[in-house]
C-alpha cells in the first residue's frame, strides 16, 4: 500500500514534470517569416565565402558578427580578426594575398551592404536575438537557423545576396504572428 501510493505520487510527479516543457515550448515557440526576394551579388572588394567559413568549417556565425547580440547592428568583423587565422592559413591563394595586403597597408576592405533599410526604420538585432535565440535557450551553435529568417542560408552562399525582401509586410506579417514573444504592432516603434 505504502509502496503504491509512493508509485502513484511520483507518478503525478512526472507526468506533471514532462507538462513543464511542453508549456513551455508552446511559449517560446515562433513562427518564422515568410517571403522571398532574388538579391543580385553586390560586387565586393575581396569575394567573401561564407560556405567555406560557416558550412565546411564550422565557425559560429556571431565568432566574426560579434555586435548582433549586444548592439543594433551584427557588424563586419575587422581585418584583423581574418588574420588571425590567415597569416598562416591559405596564404598561397590569391584572395589571401589580397587580404594581406589589405591589412599591410593598414587600409581596410570596403565591404559594400548587401541588406539596408532606409533610415526612418528602427531596427535592432541585439533584440531579436535575445527574445529569439537566448530568452528561450535556444543552442547558440544554431544560431544560425535564427539568422536565416531574415538573411536565408548564408552558410550555403559563395557570395553574400540579399534572399529575403525586408520590407514593412515582411516585417508586419511577422510580428502579428509573434505577438506572444511581445512583437510590437505600434508604427512608432518601427518609424521614428
Ligand atoms: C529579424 C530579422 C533579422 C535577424 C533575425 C537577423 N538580422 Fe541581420 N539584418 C537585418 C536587417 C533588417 C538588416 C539591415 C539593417 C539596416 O540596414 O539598418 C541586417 C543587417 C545585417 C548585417 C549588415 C551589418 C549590420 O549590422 O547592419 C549583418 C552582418 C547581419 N545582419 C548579420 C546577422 C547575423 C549574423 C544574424 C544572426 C546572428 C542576423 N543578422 C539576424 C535583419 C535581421
Ligand atoms: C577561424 C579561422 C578563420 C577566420 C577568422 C577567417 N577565415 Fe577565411 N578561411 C579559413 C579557412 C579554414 C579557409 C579554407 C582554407 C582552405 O581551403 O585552404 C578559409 C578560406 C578563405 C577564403 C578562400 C580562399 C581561397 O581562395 O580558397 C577567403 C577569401 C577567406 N577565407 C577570407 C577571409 C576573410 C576576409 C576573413 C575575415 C572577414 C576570414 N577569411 C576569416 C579560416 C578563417
Ligand atoms: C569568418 C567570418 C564570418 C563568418 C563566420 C560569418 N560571416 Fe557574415 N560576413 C563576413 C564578411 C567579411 C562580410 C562582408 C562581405 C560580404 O558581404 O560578403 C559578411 C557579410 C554578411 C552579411 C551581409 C551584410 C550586409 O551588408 O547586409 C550577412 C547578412 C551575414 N554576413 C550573415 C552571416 C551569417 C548568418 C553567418 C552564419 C551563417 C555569417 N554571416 C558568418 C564574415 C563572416
Ligand atoms: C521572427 C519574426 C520577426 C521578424 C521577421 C521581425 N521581427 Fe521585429 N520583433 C520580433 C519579436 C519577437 C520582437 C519582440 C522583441 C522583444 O520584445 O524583446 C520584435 C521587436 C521589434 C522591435 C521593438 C524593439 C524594441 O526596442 O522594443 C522593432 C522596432 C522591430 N522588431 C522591428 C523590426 C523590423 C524593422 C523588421 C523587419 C526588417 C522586423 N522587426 C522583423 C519578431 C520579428
Ligand atoms: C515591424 C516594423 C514596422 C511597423 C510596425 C510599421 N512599419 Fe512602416 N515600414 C517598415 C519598413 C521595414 C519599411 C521600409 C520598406 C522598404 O524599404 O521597402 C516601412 C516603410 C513605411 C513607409 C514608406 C513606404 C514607402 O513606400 O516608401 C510608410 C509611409 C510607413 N512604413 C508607414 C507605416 C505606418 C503608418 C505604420 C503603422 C500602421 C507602420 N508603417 C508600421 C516597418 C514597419
């Protein structure tokens, strides 16, 4: 008797238990956006692989965008950060020499932007980030799949294009699908 009864409060125990993330999984779920855009490849100083960096060697997306979690903008890693590596790897390939060239004449690569929104738009990631990767715990090693609402998979691109329209539908649509996660609605918090 005494041993059913123990069976059984533990029981509640656990069912109640794997409830929890359930509950919060419906919470902290989020819908990504839809749409699609055909960006033309912006010519670029040097022609910058994200498949080689992201895809064949596994480096984290926010390794070089450092700011994305702390600031309105991701940011461009700086030419030093490229040669920490580069001094020593692929040094023989044309493009490297050119980086290093580059970061000799201490004058750094102009990139051109891929993605930009006029300047009467508000937009931060250091926000989106956190209420869709760190609020929910979501692995950082995947961040990736967060910066792919917005930017499609840069890990599969030679060059950098912009692949998703970032205009004010886009953006709409996918806040009233998010309202739970506290996306707002208001045309001020958007325009300034
Ligand atoms: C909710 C949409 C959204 C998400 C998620 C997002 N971005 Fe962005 N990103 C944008 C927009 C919009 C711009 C253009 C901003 C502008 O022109 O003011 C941009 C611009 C950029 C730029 C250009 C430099 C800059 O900061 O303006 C980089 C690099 C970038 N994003 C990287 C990332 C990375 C890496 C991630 C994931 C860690 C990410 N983004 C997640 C929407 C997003
Ligand atoms: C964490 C190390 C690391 C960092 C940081 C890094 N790279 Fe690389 N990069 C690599 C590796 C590894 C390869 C592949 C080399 C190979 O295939 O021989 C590569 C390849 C390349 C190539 C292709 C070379 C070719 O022609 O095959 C270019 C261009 C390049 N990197 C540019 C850059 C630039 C620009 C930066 C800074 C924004 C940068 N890399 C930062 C590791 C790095
Ligand atoms: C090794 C460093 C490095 C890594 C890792 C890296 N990037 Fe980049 N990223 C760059 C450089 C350099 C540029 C500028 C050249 C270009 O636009 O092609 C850039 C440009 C971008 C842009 C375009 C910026 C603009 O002007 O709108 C986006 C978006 C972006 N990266 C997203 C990502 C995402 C998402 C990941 C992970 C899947 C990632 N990056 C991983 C170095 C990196
Ligand atoms: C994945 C869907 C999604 C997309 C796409 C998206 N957002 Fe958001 N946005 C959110 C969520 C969720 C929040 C709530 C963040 C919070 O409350 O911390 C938010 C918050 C914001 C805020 C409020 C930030 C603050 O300071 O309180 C602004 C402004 C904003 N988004 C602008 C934009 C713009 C502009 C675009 C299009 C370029 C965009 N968003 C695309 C989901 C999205
Ligand atoms: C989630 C963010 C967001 C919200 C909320 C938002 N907008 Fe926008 N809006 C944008 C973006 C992004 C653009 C830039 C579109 C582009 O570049 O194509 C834009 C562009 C505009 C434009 C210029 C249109 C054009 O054709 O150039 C007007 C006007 C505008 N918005 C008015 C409003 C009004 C009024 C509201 C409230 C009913 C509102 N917006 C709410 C993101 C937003």
């Amino acid at each position: 008797m005494f041993v059913t009864n123990r069976l059984v409060k533990w029981g509640f125990f656990l069912v109640a238990l794997s409830l929890i993330p359930a509950a919060m999984a419906e919470k902290y779920s989020v819908v990504p956006p839809e749409g699609s855009y055909d960006g033309k490849n912006v010519k670029q100083p040097i022609e910058f692989p994200h498949y080689i960096h992201v895809k064949i060697n596994k480096i984290n997306c926010m390794y070089c965008h450092t700011y994305a979690r702390r600031s309105k903008v991701a940011g461009i890693p700086p030419t030093s950060k490229c040669m920490g590596c580069h001094k020593v790897i692929a040094t023989d390939k044309p493009r490297i020499k050119k980086l290093t060239k580059y970061w000799e004449e201490k004058k750094p690569p102009l990139w051109k932007k891929v993605n930009d929104l006029p300047d009467f738009v508000h937009f931060t990631h250091e926000k989106h980030l956190k209420k869709l990767v760190f609020d929910r715990d979501y692995p950082v090693e995947n961040v990736k799949e967060v910066c792919a609402f917005c930017h499609g998979q840069v890990e599969n691109m030679t060059v950098d294009r912009k692949v998703k329209p970032l205009n004010m539908g886009f953006c709409v649509r996918c806040h009233i699908k998010n309202k739970k996660l506290g996306a707002p609605g208001d045309c001020w918090k958007c325009h300034k």
